[in-house]
C-alpha cells in the first residue's frame, strides 16, 4: 500500500494450464482484464504444436517473444 492509501494484490497459480490473465479491480469492481494466450497467440499454438510435437507447450504461447529476444540479442552481437 502507498502513502496515498493505493494497494495491489498478486496471486499466482503455477500448476497447470497455458493461460495466464490480470485483472485490474476498482472497489471490488473488474474494470480491466487481458488474457493470455490471445485468439491470435492460440493460432499460433496449434501451428507449433503441430510442428514440433512433444516440446513444452509454453514454449508456443511465447514463442514470437523468444524470436524478439534472440534477433535483438543476436542484432547487439553483431552490430553492438
């Protein structure tokens, strides 16, 4: 809690399942939530999984994120 009186809570459950949400509440009312993987993200999913069967299923949802940390990695080694 802030000085102001401004709180946030965070839970989290790590025992299964591919989908992770957030929820932003304003006097105990839901005013924002967003999802994880998306429409778009679970697109993807079905794709990976149909190509690279048997690799950890968390691996797809975050699979564009892990192409952006390599070429920008990969970018930095070459060009600093």
């Amino acid at each position: 809690t802030t000085k102001s009186g401004k709180s946030v809570s965070v839970q989290a459950d790590r025992c299964g399942g591919d989908v992770s949400w957030a929820q932003v509440d304003i006097g105990g009312k839901e005013v924002f939530r967003h999802s994880m993987p998306d429409e778009e993200d679970k697109a993807n999913v079905e794709v990976l999984q149909a190509e690279y069967p048997g690799a950890m299923p968390y691996f797809f949802s975050q699979d564009p994120d892990y192409i952006t940390v390599k070429e920008k990695v990969a970018d930095f080694c070459a060009n600093g």
